[in-house]
C-alpha cells in the first residue's frame, strides 16, 4: 500500500532543495528531512569522504537504505540528492511517497549557484561547467518523468518558489485531487 503522506523535492545539486525543503516544512508545520544529511548520520561520515574512500556505488546503496526509511514516514518534506532518481528503487519510493516536485534549473544558473560552494564530489573538477553541463543532460528525463510539478527556480527566491509549491498544491485540493493535510 503506497504511503503518499509526504511530500519528496527533487533536482539538480544546487537547486535549492534544502533551503526549499526547510522553509515549505515550516508552512505546512511538518518535519523536514533530507536523504544527504541523513546519509552523514547514518554511517557518521560526510560525503566527500563516503565517496573518496568508499566510492559512488557505495553512497547510492546508503542512499536508497535512508530513502526506505524516509518515505515511510508521515508528514515530511524529503529533499533529495540529485542524483537520487536515478536509481529505479528510489524512483518507486518517491513516487509512493506523495507529490513529487522537481526544482528545475538551467546549466547556467546551477553553474552560478554552485560556482564558489565544495563539499559535492561530482562537481569537483576543473571543468566544472561542462560537468554540469554533461550531468544534467543525463539526468533530466528523470527528472522529468517522476515529478508531479516541475517549477523553474532560477529567477526565485526561496521564499518565491515556498509560495508557488503551496499555491500549486491548492490548486490541487480545488481540483479534488489528492491534498496535503495542513497546507491550507
Ligand atoms: C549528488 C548530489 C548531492 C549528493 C551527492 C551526489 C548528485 O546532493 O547527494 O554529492 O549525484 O547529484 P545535493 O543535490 O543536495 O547537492
């Protein structure tokens, strides 16, 4: 029996996950968990480190054990990795999970939100633009295909992108489809 009773942010590194996800917790008055942080918990390492010593697969493995445990919770914004959709299991259990937004950007607002920031292994290379570039292409039919709501954040706020997810999500209730208790 899908549990849809959270709500589950995706999108590119860089896309204003956390900071959403914190803020539309808040409004609604529900907890907020992201499946990164919960990673770093769970094994006490950070994710250079999980990646440098135990490698990618590893981490997704780690990934997909903290994403189980998430979605079968109540009442939770989940922000994402961004490379989380790509692995099938976590696409099922997103999709279980309750609405899907995906927080979209170009290249080259990711490029700039992410130019000066460290701590995200993939995008540790001198051609960092290209790898962004090179990623995103891969990955935005993912993207695409699993969310309910893509919104374009680049021109937002994160105050801005909080009140189009809830007004989305009205309209959403009007319609009679599937509400998010306490957003309204
Ligand atoms: C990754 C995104 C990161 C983190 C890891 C891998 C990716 O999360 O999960 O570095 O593959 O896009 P954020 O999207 O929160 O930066």
């Amino acid at each position: 029996m899908p549990n849809r009773a959270n709500l589950c942010l995706i999108g590119f590194m860089g896309s204003g996950k956390t900071t959403v996800g914190q803020l539309l917790a808040q409004k609604l008055g529900w907890k907020f968990s992201d499946s990164d942080r919960e990673v770093e918990l769970l094994t006490g390492l950070t994710i250079p480190v999980l990646f440098a010593y135990y490698g990618e697969p590893y981490f997704r493995f780690l990934e997909t054990v903290v994403l189980r445990d998430l979605t079968a919770r109540r009442a939770h914004v989940i922000a994402t990795g961004g490379g989380a959709v790509l692995t099938p299991a976590n696409r099922e259990l997103l999709k279980g999970s309750g609405p899907v937004i995906w927080l979209r950007a170009s290249p080259e607002e990711i490029y700039a939100r992410t130019q000066t920031s460290h701590g995200r292994p993939l995008l540790e290379t001198v051609a960092r633009r290209e790898r962004i570039a090179e990623l995103l292409a891969a990955r935005e039919e993912a993207y695409a295909s699993l969310c309910d709501f893509a919104l374009d954040v680049g021109a937002l706020t994160p105050d801005e992108v909080v009140m189009r997810i809830l007004s989305w999500l009205n309209g959403r209730k009007r319609a009679g489809k599937e509400g998010v208790t306490g957003c309204c």
